[in-house]
C-alpha cells in the first residue's frame, strides 16, 4: 500500500531553518500577507513566478511591501562558480544554499528543447562508486524552494528561449526527499507552466517512491538508474540494490506500469570491462524486454574517484547493436558538458570548496 500523498507544511520545507523566496505555498503567503488586501496574494504569487528574482520588478507591490519582502524572503542560492561549455550550449552552476552548503544546477540547450537538470539533495547517501555526487557523501534535503529556485534561475539565464523540460538527475536520489520533490514538481508544472510529461524523475530504485510516484495524479517520466541487471554485480555499482534488489525493483516497476501504462526508461553508464560483456547484454535485454521499457546508454564520465573509464566509443556502439539484436529498445545517449565536469555522474567533481560540518 502507498503511503497518502501530503504535502510539505513550511516547517517541513525549509529544511536550513531559513524561509527562502520560493519556500511558502499560496496559502502560506497569505499569512505572510495578514493585513494586506487580498488581490495582493495573487500579485505576489504570479510575480514570484514571473519576476521573483527581483523583487522590485513587482511594480504593482508597494514599495515598502517589496523591501519587507525582501528581507523576509531572501533567495536560496549564491552564484558562486557559472562554467559554460566550450560549444555555448551547456551552462552549469555551482550554487552556495543559506546554510554554507552547496548545488549544482546544469542548463542543457538543444536544437528541438532546453532543459535543466536540477539538484533535489546536497550530496548523495546512494555511495554509488562511479558517481562524483555519491563520492562525496550526503549533506541534507533540499526545500521545495531551493529546487525550483533552481529551475527560474536557469530560465532567466536561457531567455529569449525557454525552458522546456526538467530532469531531476541532479546530485542526490530525488525519491529521498519525496515530499519536498514532488511539492517543487506540482510548483514547476502549474506556475511555471511546464508539461508534466517534460518532466523526469529519476531514481536508483527506491521501491516506496515508485509506488508512491505511481499514485500521483501527474503523469511525470520515471527513469531508473539501473547499471547492471545482475544482483552481485549491481551491489557493488548501487549498493542500495541490497534493500531493494532486481526482483522486487521489477516488481515495483510493474505496478508502476498497471497504474500509469508509461515506458519507463533505464539509465545504464557503460564502465569499461564492469557492465558492458555479453552477459550484461542479456540480463539487461531480457530485464528491460520484460518491463517494455527503454535503454539510455551512456559512455562513463570521468570522475575523481573512480579509476576505471568508460566504455570506448566503438564498444558503446556494439553494446546499442546487440541490445537491439536481442529484441531491446537502445539508444545512445549524447554526452553534455564533460568538458565543465556537468555531464551525467560529474556534478560536485571539480569543485574546490569547504562545506559545513556534517549534521550528526
């Protein structure tokens, strides 16, 4: 059985103690606004939304309301480091939150889209190995406000163009932070206006979230990082797989699909001579065949931590062409922003800061 859908109450968001500018919900900002007409609930909603970077865009706010709002209100994130990529069509930031921890966000321009992949945790408690997020350990949850912080910044930065889809394969596990996540998810589709299926979540399996995700009323992508369909060798590369292993993850997947009848995909990072062997062919062929699902290949990013590489460009090839031999769904994915350590596994690599101390 799902656990009921509920949203997080301001206490619950604010997980820094500090009420951030995108943090309150509508009725939370009516508190916020005890004496004020109510058509003044409406204006700040929308302008939040619109122009809530700067607050002295909301011209129809007095402007002793906008300076008290800005003070009760200060954003979430500090620029600290914006990298671009070498083509111009990949920007990542690293984002410093009120507490001294820190993101990253990446912006990713295509010819047919632009999307942005968000962060919905500070650091990682997956501990998978190939993964710089999950090298570096895990920090805290973030607030519904400093995840779709994340997503106005990044449409500010595209305009003229706009932002049209929203990946949360940023640094931490999305289905671990499940209210604060799904709050921002509602909040970027109804004010932001961007469609529930531009929308992905992506998960290493954490069968309590895909049931709940299942009973949610918006018909969002679930996407599973998958790397390996062989139990053993998936407890080394994902060792929550421990908890949740290969069957039970089908399992989950299947009542995902009763309810929802949406492909799912699988993330699969090609590690050279570790998942990329004609066994994995086959385990991985036969687990996606049997759940109809679709297979994201992608080549291995470098990282720090890990010494062994990915998967050589011709092998990657080959490994997509049996796959699709063996009755599979297989495509290639296109590396962005390797050369800004933005690309998928890479955020949090390069970075040369000092966080907080750990919360015990």
């Amino acid at each position: 059985m799902t656990e009921p859908r509920r949203h997080p109450s301001q206490s619950e968001s604010v997980v820094a103690g500090q009420l951030t500018r995108f943090d309150p919900s509508r009725d939370e900002l009516a508190t916020l606004l005890t004496g004020q007409p109510s058509y003044r609930i409406d204006q700040l909603w929308t302008g939040l939304h619109r122009d809530g970077l700067d607050l002295n865009l909301l011209t129809n706010l007095p402007a002793a309301l906008r300076s008290e709002l800005e003070q009760q209100l200060p954003l979430a994130l500090t620029p600290e480091i914006e990298s671009v990529s070498n083509d111009g069509e990949t920007v990542k930031w690293l984002w410093k939150l009120n507490d001294g921890y820190h993101i990253e966000t990446v912006l990713m321009h295509y010819r047919d889209r632009t999307t942005v992949c968000v962060s919905s945790q500070a650091g990682c408690a997956m501990a998978c190995g190939f993964c710089a997020t999950g090298q570096s350990g895990f920090d805290r949850h973030l607030s519904v406000g400093e995840i779709v912080e994340q997503v106005i910044r990044a449409q500010h930065q595209a305009a003229p163009r706009r932002v049209s889809n929203i990946v949360f394969m940023g640094m931490g596990e999305p289905l671990a932070n499940y209210d604060r996540m799904w709050a921002a998810v509602e909040r970027i589709h109804q004010e932001l206006g961007i469609g529930a299926r531009h929308i992905t979540v992506s998960t290493v399996g954490i069968i309590p979230g895909i049931d709940r995700l299942a009973s949610e009323s918006l018909p969002v992508n679930l996407a599973i990082s998958l790397h390996s369909a062989n139990d053993d060798r998936r407890n080394e590369l994902v060792p929550i797989n421990r908890r949740y292993p290969l069957d039970d993850l089908a399992a989950a997947c299947r009542r995902y699909l009763a309810v929802k009848n949406r492909r799912l995909s699988f993330e699969w990072a090609l590690i050279d001579g570790v998942n990329d062997q004609p066994r994995d062919v086959s385990e991985l062929a036969a687990y996606a065949t049997m759940l109809r699902a679709h297979i994201n290949l992608i080549p291995l990013n470098p990282t720090p931590g890990y010494a062994t590489t990915g998967t050589p460009p011709e092998r990657v090839a080959a490994f997509r062409d049996a796959l699709i031999a063996a009755g599979a769904n297989a495509t290639v994915r296109q590396n962005r922003g390797t050369d800004i350590d933005a690309a998928c596994g890479q955020l949090r690599a390069s970075r040369q800061i000092v966080d907080p101390p750990r919360r015990r």
